[in-house]
C-alpha cells in the first residue's frame, strides 16, 4: 500500500484557490466582451504597466528584436523549431483523407481540414517562454492554419526580444505585445484592433487556464494546460541527486507546480529530500522552486512497479519522468500522462525546449481523458457522404421506420420522400 512521506497542500485548498481564479477570470472577460479595446488596454495598464500606442508590433520592432539577438540565439531558435516542425509533419502525415463505399452506392469520407485562424499565447510574465512559440505556432502552421497570431506579455517593460524572434521565425501572421487574460479575450472576442480568432492554443498560468476554459465553446480551445505538473518515477537504479534536479526543473515554473516522487526506495527518497534542500541554497530560482515544493511537493513510497503504476495513472500528471530498471514497463503499462521521458537520459526540459515532441500538455487530472497539443488539435476531421437513387430508397426505409420508432416525424418524411422518388424508378429495391 502507498505511504506518503510528504504531502503536499490539500484539495480541499487547492480547489477553493481555483474558485477564486474563476470568478476574478469571469468578471475580466465579461469586461473585455463589453468594452473591447478600452477594457484590454486598462487591464493591461494595471496587471503589466504596458499600453503602447498599438499592441500590435510593427516589421520594424520585429526586425529589431531579430537584430537585438546574438547569431548563437537565433541558431537555437531555429534549431529547436526544425525539430518541432519535423516531429509535427510526421504527426500530419499520419492523418490520411478517406473515401470508402460502405454498402453498393453509399459512398463515406472524411476530410481534415485545418481550423481558419488561431490565437496562440505564450507565457512570459516571470520567464520569457521562448519555446511556447515553436509548440503552439509552428504546429498551427504545418497543419496549415492561414492565419496565426501569437499573444506575448511585456517582459520587464518592453517585448521580448527573443519571444519576439520565435513568434517571427514560427510563422506568426500577427504579433501582439499583450499578457494574461486580457489576451487571451481580446484574441477570443475580438476587439476594434484585434479580429477575433476560431481557437485559442498555449500553456499560462491559472488565470490564462481558466480564461480558456470559460471562453471553450466560444471559440475551440486546444486543452486546459494549467500550472506546470511533474512527476518522477525512480527505483534505486538512480540517486537522489538526478530525482532533486529533476523535481526542482520543473518546480521552478510557478509556486503552485506540483512535483511529485514516486519511488519503491524509501532511502532514494529520503537522499532526494536531502539533495532538495542542498539545491534549493544555490538554486537562481529557489524563490519560486521552494515554494512550489514546500506546498505542493510529494513523496509517495510504493511496494512495487505495478503499485507505482497504479497510483501514477491515479495522479494523472502532465510530465512523468520514468527512471527506473525498466522504464519500457511503464510505457506498457501507463495510461494517464500528458508525456513520457523514458530513462535518466532524457529528461522533461528536453521535451519542454527542444526534442520535437510539444510541451503544451494536460493539467489538473485532464490526462485521463485527452492528450496533449499536436497537429491534430489544429485540424477538424470532417465527414461526407454521397448515395446513389437506388442507396437512397434501400436506407431510406430503415431510416424511415427508425425515425417512426423514435418519434420524429419531419425526420421521417425526409426519409420517405426519397424512398417514393427513387423506389419507384428502381422496382425491387429494398426488399
């Protein structure tokens, strides 16, 4: 039986702080639904002490962030770009058109359509997010979005250069230097300046996460990707050094991160816990890391592999990192995560900044029922059918006397009037 060794706040908290999200997002978005461009550009003023002329940047504040940038730094952009565009290329590959006769004269198919234009934010208030651009626009893009806007909030008073770069080099079609969730509505509901978009993509904190979710329906949304979530499975393979680095990698995202180590090694744990507090003295970022750990920290201790399994599909994580004798048992056997890395050798800033794979990954338990961003999110897969005359009458009449079962009597005519149309001209169909 699992024994946690550390816990982290209760749900009883986390769920009453995610109230008072919801209701402060609720009255933001009502205010931006109303007043449009006035509201987008008060709630920018007060939240990030930004309200230039234009949200908008112009060719020449793009070309001056690309030139700001060390050829190095572009480099890498592009690198980390190549491997996302690839990787999504692949994904896009493997959605095939299909057009199938089902029965003699009906004819099935579907198309995947890419959806018309795309809002993608990326995060930047604490740390500038370079990569969210690469995961969110650069995949819009392979799956043939025409038009992508990219949302990025000020970066201590001014717009990233490097963010900037990213959303270029990506592809986007229009840049904005607008945060939170006063950007996520303007590019949701449209404002004077900003035309409105038919989805919303791209990681955020609680507030962006929970904008996205009020606004689902309004417009298409990719999934709700909320504070980041990290989870380590180890064995005593490993040492507690590796574990500490990786909890604290990705504790360091927000003080409501949680990370999580689940372990059959009671003095792994008890080595990872001292190599936490060893980090947390050197750590640049420790401010937010030792908060995320000390609130929303676990170590939970299992007997076995399959217990460890058990409570991780349990957790739902966004990030699970697998370091264990036989990580390939848990890519068996798992079936509740937003991604895998799979042995101490990869690791989740891999998947994060540069491997290919997207960051953009469910949160808050979402993992049991959707996975992450991909090129797919941006396409819809549409159906059609065509039916010869003599198809027609054979379906009509079962389509006829299910409407009858059912009640439905306009559905019903439908179905007869082709029935009397096309029977007529082929005697002998349908019986």
């Amino acid at each position: 039986m699992a024994v946690w060794l550390k816990e982290g706040i209760s749900e009883e908290i986390d769920n009453k702080n995610v109230g008072a999200v919801r209701k402060t997002v609720e009255l933001v978005l009502e205010d931006i639904d109303k007043r449009g461009e006035q509201a987008v550009r008060e709630l920018s003023k007060k939240f990030d002490d930004w309200a230039p002329d234009s949200f908008q940047l112009d060719q020449k504040q793009i070309s001056d962030c690309l030139e700001s940038l060390p050829e190095q730094a572009i480099n890498d952009i592009k690198f980390a770009q190549a491997q996302i565009r690839n990787f999504a290329q692949i994904q896009k590959n493997a959605l095939k058109d299909i057009e199938v006769e089902t029965l003699p004269g009906v004819t099935l198919g579907h198309k995947n359509l890419p959806v018309g234009s795309v809002g993608c934010y990326v995060p930047g208030g604490k740390y500038p997010m370079v990569a969210s651009a690469h995961m969110t626009i650069v995949t819009a893009k392979v799956a043939g979005v025409e038009r992508v806007i990219a949302c990025a909030p000020p970066y201590k008073g001014s717009p990233h250069p490097a963010v900037v770069s990213a959303m270029h080099l990506a592809g986007a079609d229009e840049i904005y230097a607008l945060g939170g969730i006063q950007a996520v509505g303007a590019m949701a509901l449209g404002t004077e300046n900003i035309s409105a978009t038919d989805m919303i993509a791209g990681p955020g904190n609680a507030f962006v996460a929970e904008a996205k979710r009020q606004l689902s329906g309004r417009v298409g949304i990719d999934l709700f990707a909320g504070p980041t979530e990290t989870l380590v499975i180890a064995d005593d393979s490993v040492d507690g050094e590796i574990c500490a680095t990786d909890l604290l990698g990705q504790a360091e995202h927000g003080p409501n991160s949680p990370a999580i180590l689940l372990t059959t090694s009671k003095k792994l744990a008890m080595d990872t816990l001292e190599h936490i507090d060893r980090q947390l003295k050197t750590l640049e970022t420790a401010a937010v890391a030792e908060v995320a750990w000390r609130e929303y920290g676990q170590i939970i201790l299992c007997q076995g592999d399959e217990e460890m399994v058990k409570v991780a599909d349990e957790i739902a994580s966004e990030h699970v990192q697998v370091m264990t004798r036989d990580p390939d048992f848990f890519l068996r056997e798992m079936r509740n995560y937003g991604a895998l890395f799979l042995g101490p050798e990869t690791n989740v800033s891999f998947g994060d900044k540069v491997i290919g794979t997207n960051h953009t990954l469910p949160t808050r338990k979402a993992a049991r029922y959707t996975g992450g961003l991909w090129v797919g999110k941006f396409i819809k897969t549409c159906t059609y059918q065509r039916v010869s005359p003599e198809a027609s009458a054979m379906v009509g009449e079962y389509c006829s006397r299910l409407c009858a079962l059912e009640g439905f009597a306009g559905h019903k005519a439908q179905a007869d009037i082709r029935v009397s149309r096309y029977k007529s001209k082929n005697p002998g169909n349908g019986e």
